[in-house]
C-alpha cells in the first residue's frame, strides 16, 4: 500500500476523499486539480451576479448566482484541505444554493405563490425546513450519502420544475438543453471517477513513469472529479441564465437578451438596439 502523503494542512479529517492523488502537484493544495477547477464555478457566477446586478434582477436571482459562487469557494476549500469542516463549507451550499433555485422556479410556474404572501410565506417554510433538517440529519450521522440523497431530490425536483416551464412558460430551449448536457455530462464522469477510480490512478501512474513529455501531460486529463466541476458548474451557470431569462420573458420588462462574451461565454444582459450578438439563440425562443 503507498504510504499516505501528509501536507500543509495535515491529515485528511472529511468522510471522503476524492480520486486525484493528495499533495502530488503542491504541498500547500491537497487535491490541485480538483481545486483549481473551481474557477469555472467562481468565474461564472461573478460575471453572472454582475450583470444580475447591472439590470436591477429580482433578488432571487442574484441569489442562484451568489450561492454558485459560494458552491465553487467551498469546494476549492475543502479540496484544498480535505479538512471536514471544509467539507461541509462544499456540500452545504449545494443544498441551499438548490432550495433557492426552486424557489425561484417555483414562483415562476405557480404564480400564486407570488401573488398570495400567505402561500409564499409557506413555500419559503417549508424550503428553509427541507434545508435545516437535511442538515441536521447529516451533520448527526455524518454520512455521505445522506447528503447525496437529499441533493439528488432536489435535483430531481428541479428537473421536474424545469419541464413545467418548458411547456407552459415562454423560453429558450437551446438553453436549456444545453444546461443539460454540461450537468448530466458531469455526472456521467463524476460516476465514473467514483467507480473506476483504481483504475484511473493505475493509468496515471504509469504515465507518471514514461518518459514522453506529452504523455505525462495528458494525466490532468484524467482526473474527472476536475472536469465534474467545470460542466457542472457552467451547466449550472447555464441553467440559472435559462430560468432568469424566461423569468423576464414572461414580466416583459426588462427586455433580456443573450449575448457572447469570450470570458465566459453566454451572458444575460439587457437589450440594445444594436445589439446583434446572440440573435439565433434569442430567435429560439418558445412563446406560450
């Protein structure tokens, strides 16, 4: 057995650790790959929470792109220490970043939890109540996969919403598929980091002992916990953007459009006479 590997932060103390090999790259950084991957989280949703900011957006969605960032910094935390409280700094946020999505779905497919406060007053109840007790029930037994349950309901559930939207509120698929692909891509490695993981730390380690250059910079390629993060994070990025988006088609005020930035792609922004970027995708959209 290869003898664990202690760095700057100590011996690991979260309930998990992850597939990339501890304190290869650095020593100040447990998991470099799987840190530094969390710029594609954190990047996004600082660009994203920007121009929310800049067009005056309801609260609730600066909110999405707020508690995406905030889902990217306690990932890079916890990768970089593999400490438990860092741990929970990681999967927390995910949680809530998720019920404050709902929420936003939510109001937009029901617009009676809107329009009736007594009836909000009971969404944003019984959402803050699903929070604290997935919390509590973690935090007692200390389980991953308690956690894990309790994330994929809330993803089930946001599918669920987002197929309502589609067919009854005024959207933009391609967006939408889009998200999709990043995210459940995401999975699909993520589920095969998991699984093959003995096998993925064999390949890189016989690339470690070649001697072709361009074969040992091909082993960062092979740490899907890494890539996990950047499709999911930017299919989240994405999604936020479609449900915001047809948030406003549906007020018709302001007009928002999507534009093409090259720091990160697609941006939500409102919209000028001049502008031409992005007309297929605004084209694309679906009016109910």
């Amino acid at each position: 057995m290869t003898p664990m590997i202690v760095g700057y932060w100590g011996k690991p103390t979260s309930t998990i650790d992850w597939c990339e090999e501890n304190y290869v790259v650095w020593n100040f950084v447990a998991e470099f790959w799987n840190t530094i991957s969390n710029l594609a989280i954190m990047i996004p949703s600082m660009i994203g929470y920007y121009y929310s900011n800049k067009n005056n957006l309801e609260l609730q969605s600066k909110l999405c792109f707020i508690s995406l960032f905030f889902v990217g910094l306690g990932s890079w935390m916890f990768h970089m220490t593999l400490l438990y409280e860092m741990q929970l700094f990681d999967e927390l946020p995910m949680l809530w970043g998720s019920l404050i999505l709902i929420y936003n779905l939510v109001i937009h497919n029901y617009s009676i939890y809107e329009q009736n406060q007594s009836k909000n007053k009971l969404l944003k109840f019984f959402l803050i109540f699903y929070g604290l007790l997935s919390m509590i029930v973690y935090l007692s037994f200390k389980t991953p996969i308690l956690f894990q349950a309790a994330y994929v309901i809330l993803v089930t559930y946001l599918l669920y919403l987002d197929i309502l939207l589609i067919r009854n509120k005024p959207c933009n698929k391609t967006i939408f598929y889009c998200a999709i692909i990043f995210y459940y891509s995401a999975c699909l490695l993520w589920l095969i980091d998991n699984f093959f993981c003995e096998k993925l730390r064999n390949f890189r380690s016989n690339l470690s002992e070649t001697s072709s250059v361009i074969l040992k910079l091909f082993g960062p390629f092979t740490q899907l916990h890494a890539w996990w993060h950047v499709f999911a994070g930017y299919g989240t990025y994405l999604h936020i953007l479609f449900c915001t988006h047809s948030r406003y088609l549906d007020k018709k005020h302001p007009k928002l459009v999507f534009k093409f930035k090259w720091t990160v792609g697609l941006i939500l922004d409102r919209s000028n006479n001049n502008d031409n970027d992005g007309d297929k995708l605004n084209h694309r959209q679906k009016i109910a």
